[in-house]
C-alpha cells in the first residue's frame, strides 16, 4: 500500500503487520486539523483496510498531545460556505463508518488534550488507551453546535448515558484516570508508557488469529451500527447549528480565550 499522498498524516511501518499513523504537529505545539487532515483522516481507514501488509494499526498525535480539534478557519469557512459545510459534513460521517467497518485493528494512544476528529478515532479505536495526564474534551456545545461528530454513537455505550450527558453537555474535561473508570477507553497507563504499551498490545494483535479477531470485532461494532441513525441525526444537527448565530460567538470565544456569551 502506497501511503505517500498522505501530508497531515505520516504514516510508517513499526514492523511486520503494524504501521504506525501520526497525526503531525508543529514543533512544541498541538495537531490541528486542518481541512487536509480532515479529508486524509477520512481516507485512511480505506487504506488501512486494504493494506495486506498490516494487520494493525497504531494512532498517536505528535507533539504536545493527541489532538488540538478542528482549525478555526475551517469552522469559519463551514458558517457561510454551503459546499465547504457538505464536504466536511460527508468527510465526518466517512470517518466513523470508514473506522468502524475497517476489518483491520486500531489501537489509539492518547496524550495530553485529546480534542476533535482526534478524539472520534481515539474512542473508537479497538483498543484505546489514554496517559494518566490525557485531557479528553467533546467541545461542541462550548462552540455552540451539537455534539454530533462521533459522541452519540459511542459515548453512551462507553460510559452509559447519564456520564455521557453530564461530560458532552457541560464540555467536563476527563483525565485519563477517570476515562478509564468510567468505561470511556480501555486502558491508562503512565505518560512515559504509552507507547511501549500501545506498540506491545499491537504485536499481541497482530500475533493473533486474524479471521477470529476480525470477525470479534465484526460482531461487536454492530452495537455502533445499531446506534447509526442516532450518530447520523446527531451529525445532522451538529451542520444545521453551524448556519446558526451561536458558533460565531463560539469561535470568537475560543479565539479571544474566554467563555462564550450566548444569547
């Protein structure tokens, strides 16, 4: 599988059967996603999929954590622009069914903020393990639109619905400690750990019977499948309130680093 085209993505082979996917970032700061990332991150599960040569893959964010959420300019541009909104609107419904129908294993390490389609894949990874410092965030609401890229069809069967609401309604910040108590990812471990564990439950993966764990995970995710029109409707209202007056305060807060004052 020729990986090249990818840019905001880098992608390489730890060893047989296991690639390693990095969400770049620049030097001392946190991976955004960018319009590119977005589309690539759609893209990649495919790819992966496809891929004979791997059997699992591991995602990590590079920098000073997992992920920063989406580019602001993006969101802006998703407020006025209708075939912007579309595009991005069919790249994150891709997203989540690409990832839950690829045969191959993801495992996800998670460090630091864990924010945006940085979080959808890290959630609903095979395997998800967090650092004890991870700051796992669903900001929507804050930004003023609908938690719609991935919490519906997972969050309340992580960590139960009345979890689910308290964190995805009020924005709560979860520490990886308390994400791994209340059922939101499979592991915590040690900063320092993180990816020796993730790189050795791979291996431990990828060592396995393949048909036997593919078809597992065949079965398991049709729990998601089921939860699909929920996911699709909450995506939906997530794109409607971006047409609306609320995610232009929400922005202008986040630039400015303040709370939103919503009407």
């Amino acid at each position: 599988m020729d990986y090249s085209e990818y840019r905001e993505l880098r992608i390489r082979r730890l060893e047989p059967g296991i690639v390693e996917i990095v969400m770049r970032a620049e030097e001392g700061k946190l991976s955004v996603t960018t319009a590119r990332m977005h589309a690539e991150m759609a893209r990649i599960w495919l790819d992966v999929d496809r891929d004979p040569d791997t059997r699992v893959a591991i995602l990590r964010g590079e920098g000073r954590g997992f992920s920063a959420g989406g580019d602001l300019k993006m969101v802006e541009e998703m407020t006025h622009d209708f075939a912007v909104r579309a595009r991005v609107w069919r790249e994150a419904k891709d997203l989540v069914y690409n990832l839950i129908n690829c045969s191959k294993m993801i495992v996800s390490a998670m460090h630091g903020p864990a924010v945006g389609a940085g979080l959808v894949c890290g959630l609903l990874a095979d395997i998800s393990i967090a650092a004890k410092n991870a700051r796992l965030i669903d900001g929507h609401t804050r930004l003023g639109v609908a938690a719609g890229d991935h919490a519906a069809i997972v969050w309340p069967l992580l960590c139960g619905l009345a979890k689910a609401k308290y964190h995805l309604l009020l924005c709560e910040p979860i520490d990886g400690v308390e994400a791994e108590r209340i059922g939101l990812v499979s592991l915590c471990v040690p900063e320092d750990e993180l990816e020796e564990r993730a790189l050795e439950l791979a291996r431990r993966l990828a060592a396995a019977a393949q048909p036997a764990i593919r078809h597992t995970k065949l079965a398991l995710n049709n729990w998601l499948r089921v939860a699909g029109p929920a996911f699709d409707a909450s995506l939906a209202l997530e794109f409607m309130d971006m047409t609306g007056p609320d995610v232009r305060e929400g922005v202008a807060a986040v630039r400015e680093k303040r709370p939103p004052r919503f009407s």
